[in-house]
C-alpha cells in the first residue's frame, strides 16, 4: 500500500481540517451524500488550486473515521511518491478496508491469494478482485 495516503497517516497528522463554523453548508452537503440522502454515486468536489479541497475532504474523512463509518481514505499529492500517482491505489485502499472493516478482511486476503500478482495487474482487475467482489 502507499505510505501517506490515509487521512490519518503518520505523514499526514499536522495536516489541517476546517475550522469550527466555517465551510458548515457545504461540509453538510457532503454529509448528506456519505449518509445516502443525495443519490448521486460520486460526490466531485472541484475548486481552484488553494481553495481548501484537501482540507474539506479531510475533515469530512476524520468526521466519518470518529463514527467508524470511514471504510478508506487516499489523498494524493503531487510529487508524493506513491501517493502521487494512482499505482498504488486500489491496494491501499484494500488494506484499509480489510483492517476498518474486519467482515471484508477474509474475502480480500483471498483475493489476493487467489491471484499473488493482482498488484501488478490492469486497475480493473484490481478493481474488481480486491474491492467490487469482496
């Protein structure tokens, strides 16, 4: 898995979240998705570089993470190494569902039994076998 793409990774824990009484309608909205009373499938949180995206996201991770409804995070970062890019993505966010949520834990370590390789195979296939199918 990357190193630094969880919310709260060891790399990440000085990174800031909102302020108490700012961002409130749109952290709401967002709320509101996550809690199934918006039915679109992707919420598309889009801005200017510098207008608090990371920070709004996190918040919305760390909220989620307190009530143990976070299944995984992964927050990219420009020249990030592993985070910087996407290689590294569906396998991390598999080890953070297998350790948030220990019903899938089975079905993913099979998973990865069942196909040794799948770090190395298309995004689709990893896709399906460590995320869709557990």
């Amino acid at each position: 898995s990357a190193a630094g793409a969880a919310f709260n990774s060891f790399d990440r824990q000085q990174d800031p979240t909102c302020l108490p009484d700012t961002r409130v309608d749109l952290l709401q909205e967002l709320c509101d998705w996550a809690d199934g009373e918006d039915k679109r499938c992707i919420f598309w949180l889009s801005g200017l570089a510098g207008t608090g995206k990371w920070t709004i996201a996190r918040t919305i991770a760390q909220r989620y993470c307190k009530k143990d409804r976070l299944g995984a995070s992964f927050f990219f970062s420009r020249g990030g190494g592993d985070v910087g890019h996407a290689g590294k993505f569906f396998t991390s966010i598999a080890v953070q569902l297998a350790n948030n949520i220990p019903s899938l834990r089975h079905y993913i370590c099979d998973a990865i039994s069942n196909r040794k390789d799948i770090a190395s195979q298309s995004f689709r296939d990893q896709w399906s076998q460590l995320i869709f199918f557990p």
